[in-house]
C-alpha cells in the first residue's frame, strides 16, 4: 500500500465505438466485472479509492455529469476527495485497461519521485495520463481547464504541473504496450479476454 496515495477508477464515458458501457464488461472466464476487478487491484495500492461514474464497481463513487471527457472525471474526483479531507496525489485508472497488473499500479503508487511531480507512463512516445499517479497540483490543475472547455487529460501535463515521465526502461519489469492497451470496439474483446456479459450489467 502507496501512504498518502487516493485511487480515482473513471468508469464513465460514451463508449460510442464499444456500443455499451465498458464498466460492464466481463473478465472470462469468471465473469468478474472489469470496473469491480479493476476497484480491487486499486484499492489493494491506495487510499481511499473512488469511482468516478455511475457506481459500477462497487466502491464509493461520486458521478462525472454531467459528462466532460476524462478531465472531467479527474475533476470531480478530486472535489470528492478533497470533501473527504485528501490532499495528496492520486493513481488515476481508466475502465478500460482490462491487462493492467496490481505490481505496475503499486510501482505507479509508491514511485520514489517526490509527491509534487506527477509520475505517467509513456508508451509509443505518447503520455499515458490515465493509468498515472497524478500530483495535488496536476488535480487541481484539472478543474481549471474543464472550466476553460480543455477536456483532454493530456492537457494536464506541462511545465506548470511538473511530471516525470516513465518510459519502458525506467519500467523494465512490465510490458507496458500491453498492460496499458484499452478496449475500444467490439473486436478488442476476445484479444483482451472479455466478453460483453448480460445486458445492463
């Protein structure tokens, strides 16, 4: 466990390639809920850990409507953890990396980089802000530019929230390519051991 490290699970957004919201897809062949196995692996590196969105997971959750994109989600998370009294960074996780391991999210938690800087992955030269232990600065820094109409989380890191940035060999231990690939479309499915599971679930 990551001291004075919240989690914040996004499960909301449209899902327009998907068709269906992606909190509700199941892990074969057990049938556990992506958003309730992703809570667990969460909640076993950080605390406390909320979910952003509709209550899929099974955690705490606060909702992200109306809905402005991830950054938005951020948003509203750290609103509902500073209600709760946190003030510190937080590991924020999106729904949809179905392969992310509870050891990647425990190194992203517990990096030894000091809790002013954010610490994000890099995979293919890209930032990847929704699998990233974001700073108090890079939250607060969220809810200023959801107000000014920014509503991707990219955004977030530049040189007024300062960051750290962790490419594959920094994290030479993980297959980051792969524990950070999110399901999209229907086809990702059988690729990423899934499957759609009942209707509303």
């Amino acid at each position: 466990m990551a001291a004075g490290v919240a989690g914040l699970l996004l499960t909301g957004g449209a899902s327009r390639r998907m068709g269906r919201d992606k909190a509700g897809l199941r892990l074969a062949p057990d049938g556990t809920s992506l958003s309730s196995h992703l809570a667990g692996l969460l909640s076993s590196c950080c605390e406390p850990v909320i979910e952003v969105g509709e209550g899929r997971s099974g955690l705490v959750h606060v909702s992200d409507s109306p809905r402005l994109g991830p950054l938005g989600a951020v948003s509203a998370g750290r609103a509902a953890l500073s209600s709760a009294g946190f003030a510190g960074p937080a590991l924020v996780l999106a729904t949809d990396l179905a392969l992310v391991s509870a050891p990647l999210l425990a190194a992203l938690a517990g990096h030894p980089a000091d809790r002013s800087l954010s610490v994000v992955p890099v995979v293919g030269g890209r930032l990847q802000p929704l699998c990233a232990r974001w700073s108090p600065a890079a939250l607060d820094l969220a809810a200023s530019l959801v107000a000014a109409g920014e509503r991707r989380a990219q955004a977030v890191f530049s040189d007024e929230a300062g960051f750290l940035a962790l490419d594959c060999s920094d994290l030479r231990d993980f297959d980051l390519a792969r524990e950070l690939e999110d399901v999209d479309e229907p086809a990702d499915l059988s690729r990423l051991g899934l499957s759609e599971g009942p209707p509303g679930s």
